[in-house]
C-alpha cells in the first residue's frame, strides 16, 4: 500500500492563490496556530476573571454570574456554539454581520474553554490553605491585593498541569472552525482530498502539523512549570494528561 504513495502531490499546482499544495496547506497551519493562539489569550483573561469571581467571599451576585457563564458555556457543544455565534447572534445583533467568520469563531472557542479555565482556577484558588487569605487580610491587603499578590499567583501554579491538557484541546478544538469556511488546516485537508484523491497523504501531513502544534506547547509549558514549581507546595501533575 505505502508504494502507492505519492508525497509529490504536494508540489502540485492546486491551481489558485497557492503555487503547490504544500504553500496552501502551510497557510491553513498559520490559520490554525491564530485561530488558537487568539483564542487561548481571550479564554485565559476570561477564565482567570470568571474563575476569580466564583470564590469572592460575601458577593453572591458575583459569584452568581460566574456559575452561570461556566454552566452556560461548559454546558453546550462548541460546534453548535459557533454556529449560533456565526448564524444567531448576527440576526439579533446587527453589529455582528460586518464581523468575519475568523473572529466569531475565535470569540466562540475563546469562551468555550473560559468556561473550562474558570473551573480549573476556582479549584486552584480553592485548594489553598485558608491561612493565605487569612494572612493577606491580616497584612491589610484589600480583596484586589490578596488575590493579585497572594492567592493567584499560588493558585495558577497548581493548574499549570490542567492548563497544559488546555492548551493542546484549544488547539485540537480549533478544528472545527472548517465549518464556518475558516481556512484552517482541516478545511484544507477536505479540499486538497476532493481535488487530489490523495487523501492519506493530505490527511498523515495534516495530522503531524496538529502533533507539531500540540506538542511544542505541550514543552513549553512544562519549561514554565518547572521554573515556577514551588518546592514543598507544589506536586508536578505531569503535562499533556487530561481529554
């Protein structure tokens, strides 16, 4: 079977934008590795704020909308997520039409896996001894200091682990942006294959660009777990565990 191969296929002229397959499906890479990259930093800042938010103390209300934005964006599939982003939000809110199908779909996956990292902080914050909030407080920290001085920078290294599996699922789920005609690596792959018939090919190339991607980061944040480990405190999870 593996005689039958023909790797030239990507030299090929696909007759478009790209002078040869492999031109093409590189730019589908650099698609893929935005889409997530973008999408990591506005799960991140949303993740650690919900997150954050859930383990106030005396604030209900607030700890009332962290619950629901984990609960309502946890709760549906990403896919039917970004097709409400792309198809029904824009109907109800006319401002969306202008926006591209990129940026809906990087809105959709960053707040699909915010839900996920606000889960991973509130438990970060919440297997901290009660003695740091305490010791914050007794310092004269107001609630913004202790979090930003004591708690979180703790907290953020125990979920370095569960972040690590994260950040590779960002990058696994940034898949599905192929259904809203977003020229990333798997709308590629479906493309070259129609036109090429050479799907094994298209498909083993494709598949390696995403273990690639998956594992340098996979490496780099175990560089950064390393060097923020905490002696005595912290027990290394190992990186790339998880879905």
């Amino acid at each position: 079977m593996g005689s039958n191969w023909d790797w030239q296929v990507f030299l090929q002229d696909p007759g478009g934008e790209y002078p040869t397959y492999l031109q093409w499906m590189l730019s589908a890479w650099g698609w893929t590795v935005s889409v997530a990259l973008l999408a990591l930093v506005i799960a991140l800042v949303m993740g650690s704020i919900v997150g954050t938010l859930r383990t106030l103390p005396d604030n209900k209300v607030l700890v009332g909308f962290g619950n629901a934005w984990v609960e309502l964006f946890r709760n549906i599939p990403l896919l039917v997520q970004i097709f409400l982003w792309y198809h029904v939000l824009p109907a109800i809110f006319p401002v969306l039409k202008g926006v591209s199908g990129f940026i809906l779909v990087v809105l959709a996956l960053g707040f699909f896996t915010s839900a996920r990292i606000a889960e991973q902080v509130r438990a970060g914050i919440q297997a901290l001894p009660r003695g740091q909030r305490y010791a914050g407080m007794a310092m004269g920290f107001t609630t913004v200091q202790y979090y930003r001085y004591v708690l979180l920078p703790m907290a953020f290294r125990i979920i370095i682990p569960p972040l690590t599996s994260e950040t590779m699922n960002i990058f696994k789920n940034s898949s599905v942006a192929f259904a809203v005609s977003v020229a990333e690596l798997t709308m590629f792959a479906m493309q070259a294959q129609e036109e090429t018939s050479r799907g094994i090919e298209i498909y083993l190339a494709v598949t390696g660009l995403y273990v690639i991607s998956a594992f340098a980061i996979n490496r780099i944040m175990a560089f950064i777990e390393k060097r923020t480990r905490v002696p005595g405190l912290i027990v290394s999870g190992g990186t790339g565990g998880g879905h």
